[in-house]
C-alpha cells in the first residue's frame, strides 16, 4: 500500500470514530490491528513493544496460545446461561481464586467499576448489620475506584467526580501515607466506619505504593474499629507486583479484595472476594449481574490464572523488576532534571517527571514503544509479567533516546 492508502485508513478510522463514538477519550492517532506477546502492530503494519498492557489488563501479552485455546474450547460449547443455573467453570474459578487468596466466597462481575459497587454494597449490609446509623466509608485522597456513581463517589480524585453534581454521601478521603491523618480520620468518624477501601499502590495517581508502615496501620485500626479493610486490586492483581494479589506482600488479609482487568487477559470480567466472616452480608437476591460469572469468561479467566500459576510467572516478576528499576536509576542520572523519582511495586512501574509526561508518551509512540502518561507528569510502564530482559533494555534504550531529545 502506498504512504497516502495507510495514511488514510487511519484517518477514515478516526473519522467514523469521531463522528460515531462519544468522545469520552483522549486517542492517539493511532488503531492497532494484532498483538504477539508484548508485541502490537498497527493498521500500517508498524511494530510496537506494547508496555502499557492495556492498562494491566493483557498481563500475558497478547495472544498467549492456551487462552486462545480456551477461548475457542468454551466458545465452541456455550457462551453464557444465567445465573439461576450452576456453571463448572464459575465453580472452577472460584475455587481457584479463594484458594490463591483468603478463605471466603467470589461474587462475578463485568469490570472494575462493578466490584467496587459490589464493594460498597457490602459495606453498606456491614453497617446495618452493625447498626450504624451514619455510616462512612474512607478512601485515599488521591484514588481512583471507576466511573460508575458509587465508585465515582468513593474515588479521591476530585477531577473525576466534579461536573455531576451531588454524588452518593458517606464517603471521606484519607491523605495517603499520612499516618497522623488516618489516626485524625477515624477518631473524626468515631463509630461510624464501615470500610476503608484501597488500592495498595494508587495506579492512576502515578502508582503510587502506600507505605507498609502505613498499610499495617490501617489493618491494625480497621480491626480495631470494626470496619471493614477492602482492597482493590483491579490495577494490582493477577501477578503485577511481584504476588499473585498485592496484598500478599503484607503481613495481613484484607476482609474484602475487588478484582478485574488482568483476571480476563482482556475478556471482561470483574471479581469481587468477600472473606469468610463476612460473606453472610450478601444474600440471595441481594446483588446480581445478568452476565457476571458466564461460562466464556470464567473460563479464560481460569485459564489466564492456570497459566500465570503453572508456569510460575510470578516468581521471575521481582528480579525482572529489580533489572527494570535498576536501567531506569541509570537514565535517571543521565536525566536528573527530567527524572525526578521513579517508584512502583513488580512491574508496576512509575516514572515522575518535572515536565507534562503525555509529550514523551506521544514521542515513545512515534519511536515504536507504548507507554502510559498518568496524573499529568508520571510516565506509567506495565509491561506483561512474562517479558524478557532483552526487551526490557530495548523499550528503556527508547525510553532514554525520547529523554535525550527534550530540552529542559
Ligand atoms: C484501581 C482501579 N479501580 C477500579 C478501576 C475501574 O475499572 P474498570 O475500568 O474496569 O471499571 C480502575 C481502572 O483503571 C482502577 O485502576
């Protein structure tokens, strides 16, 4: 194909785009076609080293054959039912998320958004069960929890929520790694806490860990106060830092874990794991999804995690991380100026700029790498837990060409 014939099939994709889609997004002009491993290619043909993972979703990089096994094996017999019959594979998956994670029982969804509704509907159940009269739920100040009215409500993030007006009430916002705030908030909201829900490393506040320090505090108060500690691992979860769920670098359980993105490779699917002490607070005919569970994505889901699990993935994940922090702490001091801290957990990885980190995301795009700018001047790398060393330096050789280019 000629230069104009490639030129214009992005442009007549992006047209139609525009002119049918809401613009809820801010694109690159850029429409991929396939995917191998940590590979993507676009509609021109030209290769990218895909370090974005769709925003931690394809965890195994794209096409891994055994999915695609699975995929084809279910689609071949049944997609979906309903969930007034049992389903083998909502069963297996279940079974094989408690037993990697905590005793208790799954509730299925759709996305990431959902869990956390299904989240504060539980805790909304734990504060009538307890009688609180004026319940509250704490979240971080910098979180972000989906789009949908409840998790919008329980996000920190103030951009997401304005401009619709009052939200759902009852929810207050932590300063995270503020220990003597955390102490402040639940001597402020004495009685009243039903939860605190949050991710263990804010993701789109530019990955940002919250302390061990910290976390142990807030299991120790949540405890202490009867509330319950939820965590959402939508970003965290599947293999991403270094463990099969965040929460298990911890000396501590959460009570309730959330779940989606990585669970279904990029089918979609949400989870939400309520500990056994508590799966009481949800009863029949209280919380239900039409789609949640069906048997297409159970399967795949269970398939992503037999082979994260079989071929022990997780295990390479903190010396792959270790190479990774340490090549970027080299580009660091060649740029001490661009590069002011570099922060993260596994492969979930954040690079804080002193300048608007969308320009290099969009100049790596142009050099054949996909990266993720977050909460204006992070860069955010989530590369598969799967990637090679090899193409680890590769993508951050890149990385410091873009850097070199910028004038600061
Ligand atoms: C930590 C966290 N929670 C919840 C969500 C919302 O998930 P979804 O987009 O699947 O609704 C996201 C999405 O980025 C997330 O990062």
């Amino acid at each position: 194909m000629s230069e104009i014939q490639l030129s214009s099939k992005i442009e007549s994709i992006k047209e139609k785009t525009n002119k049918y889609v809401l613009g809820t997004y801010n694109r690159f002009d850029i429409a991929f076609e396939y995917g191998v491993g940590e590979l993507l290619f676009d509609v021109n043909g030209k290769q990218y080293i895909d370090f974005q993972s769709g925003i931690s979703v394809t965890n195994l990089g794209h096409s891994e054959a055994d999915i695609i096994d699975a995929l084809r094996e279910q689609a071949d017999k049944l997609f979906h039912t309903s969930n007034l019959f049992y389903s083998s594979e909502q069963a297996d998956l279940a079974e094989v998320l408690i037993v990697n994670s905590f005793p208790g029982k799954v509730f299925f969804c759709n996305s990431g958004t959902e869990a956390n509704e299904g989240a504060i509907k539980i805790a909304r159940r734990h504060a009538v069960s307890k009688g609180i009269k004026d319940p509250v739920v704490l979240t971080m100040k910098g979180s972000f929890h989906g789009r949908t009215t409840g998790a919008m409500s329980m996000t920190g993030q103030y951009k997401v929520r304005e401009g619709f007006g009052d939200l759902l009430p009852g929810f207050d916002y932590i300063e995270e790694n503020n220990i003597t705030h955390l102490i402040e908030m639940f001597s402020k909201y004495k009685g009243r806490i039903s939860a605190v829900i949050t991710e263990p490393v804010l993701g789109e506040y530019g990955v940002l860990p919250l302390s061990d320090e910290f976390l142990i505090q807030l299991r120790k108060l949540t405890a202490e106060n009867g509330a319950l500690l939820v965590f959402d691992e939508i970003q965290t979860g599947i293999g991403r830092t270094g463990k099969l769920f965040c929460f298990q670098h911890f000396p501590f359980t959460p009570d309730v874990l959330t779940l989606a993105k990585a669970l279904g490779s990029g089918f979609p699917i949400g989870a939400v794991i309520v500990g056994e002490k508590h799966t009481h607070l949800l009863q029949s005919g209280m919380h239900g999804s039409t789609f949640g569970g069906n048997h297409l994505a159970c399967k795949i889901a269970f398939e992503t995690l037999r082979v994260i699990l079989t071929r022990d993935l997780i295990s390479q994940v903190p010396s792959l991380s270790e190479f990774f922090f340490r090549r970027l702490r080299l580009i660091q001091n060649n740029f001490p100026n661009l590069i002011t801290e570099i922060r993260g957990k596994g492969l979930h990885i954040g690079v804080v700029l002193s300048i608007p980190s969308r320009e290099i995301v969009k100049e790596c795009l142009q050099n054949g790498l996909i990266l993720n700018s977050t909460n204006e001047k992070v860069v955010r790398i989530m590369p598969p837990i799967n990637i090679s060393i090899e193409r680890i330096e590769e993508a951050m050789t890149i990385f410091e060409t873009v850097l070199a280019g910028v004038n600061v």
